[in-house]
C-alpha cells in the first residue's frame, strides 16, 4: 500500500518548499509483473503489513486492524475494510503546521475468486484537512500467462487541500510525493515477491 510512503514523504520533505503554485490533482501509474499465480500473489497481499518479518522494511507500520470482513453468498466477493495507524516523522516545523506525526489510513479491499480477481483502494483519513491521497491496486492473471503471472496495477493521485497551511507547497509536495512513490514501490514489491518465495516453498513442502 503506497499511499503510507507517500504520506509519510509529505511530512518529511516540506520543510525544502518556499514556491508559492497553484493548486491540481496529480495521478501517477505504473504495472508490475509478478512470475507467480494470481492465488500466491494476492495471498501475499493479505500478509504483507502483517508479517514480523516485513518491519525491516516497513518500520513505519504500527498498527493493522481488521474492521470489517464479509462474504457475499451470492457474488462470492470477499470484502474487507482494514485501518492502518502509520508513524510519518518530519522537522518540528512541519509538525507544528499539521499538528501530528501519526496518520490514519482506511482500506478496502473486495475479491472476486471467480474472475480472479483482487481490487484494493486505501485513503487517509487523517490529515485531510491539507493533503488527499487515494491509491488504487488491482491484481490480475497476466493475459499473457493467466495460470502462472500476476499483472498489478497501481494509480495514486496526490492533492493539497487549496486553503490548507500546505497550499503554497502543493507542486513541491505533490512531486516529492510522486518521486517517493516510485522509489518506494520497490520495497513494496521486494516484500511482496519474498512472500510469494515463502509460499511457493512451503506448497512445495520445503523450507526455507
């Protein structure tokens, strides 16, 4: 989930901004193949913020907490709504402007096992008085190898709230953001792809 390192970026980086601009949303993609079958993958995906052995990596995460967790009888679809309590440290005057150094984010997440098929979006819901971050993570069975690779999908858009205290960082902000997101998506997907290893030996029976 990139919307934590791109929280915690903003938090760290405003005290380089002194520009005054005007205020836009900002959408950033990318696409990530992973050599293991959409199964393996999205069970990482539920393990990712939740393994021991992932805080190395991903310090920032304190809390995880199932909030809601329900099985369409009908449609079969899986939905479940995790909150995430995040540390996002940054230069005392950033903290004084907004006030805390933990962030709130909500995430939904609905399963489709028949089309194969995972959907997550998370957002903060602290902090929204001066930024928005909304990102969106869709997994699918590569069209190419449908019943070994995984195709990922990811789309963030960054926005500063225009009468916030942050206003006249916002394009400074929204590009530390964006460099921020494609740095740190590779410690997502080095996560991601040590838990797909995990698995893959352990259905194979060996250890590792």
């Amino acid at each position: 989930m990139l919307i934590i390192f791109t929280l915690c970026v903003v938090l760290t980086e405003l005290l380089l901004v002194i520009l005054a601009v005007s205020i836009m949303v900002k959408a950033y993609t990318q696409e990530y193949v992973y050599k293991h079958p959409w199964e393996r993958v999205t069970s990482a995906s539920w393990r990712k913020f939740v393994d021991s052995e992932n805080k190395r990596i991903l310090p920032h995460i304190l809390e995880v907490d199932t909030l809601n967790h329900s099985l369409d009888p009908s449609s079969g679809k899986l939905c479940t709504t995790r909150a995430i309590k995040v540390h996002c440290p940054g230069p005392w005057i950033v903290r004084k402007i907004v006030g805390q150094d933990i962030c709130h984010c909500l995430e939904s997440t609905v399963v489709d096992a028949r089309s194969r098929n995972m959907q997550l979006t998370s957002r903060n819901i602290s902090l929204q008085k001066f930024i928005e971050v909304e990102e969106k993570t869709r997994y699918d069975p590569h069209p190419d190898n449908p019943t070994e690779w995984t195709i990922c999908r990811q789309e963030t858009s960054i926005r500063i709230k225009p009468l916030s205290a942050l206003a006249s960082m916002a394009e400074k902000v929204e590009q530390k953001c964006a460099e921020k997101f494609l740095q740190n998506s590779v410690k997502g997907r080095e996560v991601m792809e040590r838990i797909c290893k995990y698995l893959e030996a352990e259905s194979g029976g060996l250890g590792l």
